[in-house]
C-alpha cells in the first residue's frame, strides 16, 4: 500500500474497544457523528496516531508521492491540515526544515491548533550535520551496491553447483547477497521489496544449478 501502510491501517469500522471517543460528565460515551458514503473521508476513518503519523512524514518530510496535494494549508514555512468531529480533534503539520508534528486531542479544534503551533516551532530545529550524514549515508550504501553488482555480472560465470562446494557456496551466498540488497534498496514498499528479493533467490539459485 501507499506510504508503507499495512491493511486495514486505515479503517470505517474500528473495534470499538480501540476507540478513543469523547465522554460527558457522566463519563459516558457521547454520541458520534456518523459519516458515511461520499462522506466518509471528511471524518469517518479511523487510524492511530502512529499511522497518521507514519502518513505525515511520508507525504510532508520525506515527500515519497511528490509535492503535497494543494488541499493542504500552506504557511509562510510550514505545511499543515487539521479537523474536528464532535469533541475530536486533530492537527498535522511538518515546518520546512523537518520538523513535524501529529497532535489528537479530545476538546476543541481552536486550542488543539494554538498548542500544536506552539510545540512545533518550540522543537530544535534539525541540525545541518545529521542531514549530511543521512545523506552521505545514502550515497555510500548505494556505491557499495553498485559495486557489488558490477562485481557480480563481471563474474557470474565462475560458481555453479558444478563448480565444486567452495565455489557452489560462494555462488550461494551472493544470490542471498543480492537478494538482501535489492529488499533493502527497496525497503519502503514492503510487499515489492519482498517480491524482488523472492525471484532473485529463485532465479539465482536456478542459475547455479543449471547454467
């Protein structure tokens, strides 16, 4: 699914154990809006702030689908959206240097907004350096990948099950090699990094035995 999320992440009917719903001052649950049919989007689904979180990050800091949709609210530096059912409100917002911040609260919209405004723009700012290193992190693993895999066509003929056990093994372990590499360049789309590095097993394997 888009954004790594899992089935069912994202849900109109939640077990109603996991529910977090407003109560009166009798303590019990107050009666929620029901939003249905075309509806359903602007309040009827349920997640957790874990996958909502999960969403914010993916679509705002780390932008996998690209520039976020002109829907959201856009601030002289921060990117933002909120809304509010009955007693239910949430805010998600992430500043352009990196900060972000997912905040759900039971009470009004108004209050939940100042103080996720507050918040965000109290939080340290990102430091320079950290980026540099994930970055210059990134740029190493996939050096060391093309290396690996300029290393591999240049010598892919040499280990074959009738090659003898050394070098049966070797051809062994750079299929499982490759495999794991390909599911990590790949990590952010589970089921397709699952898929590749499946069919890289079955072909490299295939390929020692029979070439």
């Amino acid at each position: 699914m888009p954004l790594g999320l899992e089935a069912g992440a994202v849900t109109a009917l939640p077990p109603r154990e996991r529910r977090l719903v407003p109560r009166n001052l009798s303590g019990r649950p107050r009666p929620l809006w029901t939003l249905t049919g075309p509806i359903l989007p602007a309040g009827g689904l349920w997640s957790t702030c874990r996958t909502l979180s999960q969403v914010v990050t993916g679509l705002l800091v780390d932008r996998r689908l690209g520039p976020p949709a002109p829907t959201w609210q856009r601030g002289s530096s921060i990117t933002w959206h909120n809304g509010a059912t009955r007693g239910s409100s949430v805010i998600a917002a992430a500043h352009d240097d990196g900060r972000w911040i997912v905040l759900h609260r039971l009470g009004a919209g108004d209050a939940t907004d100042d103080l996720a405004r507050k918040t965000l723009l109290a939080a340290p700012r990102r430091a320079a350096g950290r980026e540099h290193h994930h970055h210059t992190e990134r740029v190493t693993g996939s050096v060391v990948r093309i290396a690996w895999f300029a290393w591999l066509v240049q010598h892919v003929d040499e280990f074959g099950y009738d090659d003898g056990p050394l070098r049966a093994s070797i051809g062994t372990g750079a299929v499982l090699l490759t495999a794991a590499l390909l599911g990590l360049a790949l990590h952010r789309n589970r089921p397709a990094a699952i898929a590749a590095a499946s069919l890289t097993c079955a072909l490299g394997i295939a390929w020692l035995a029979f070439h």
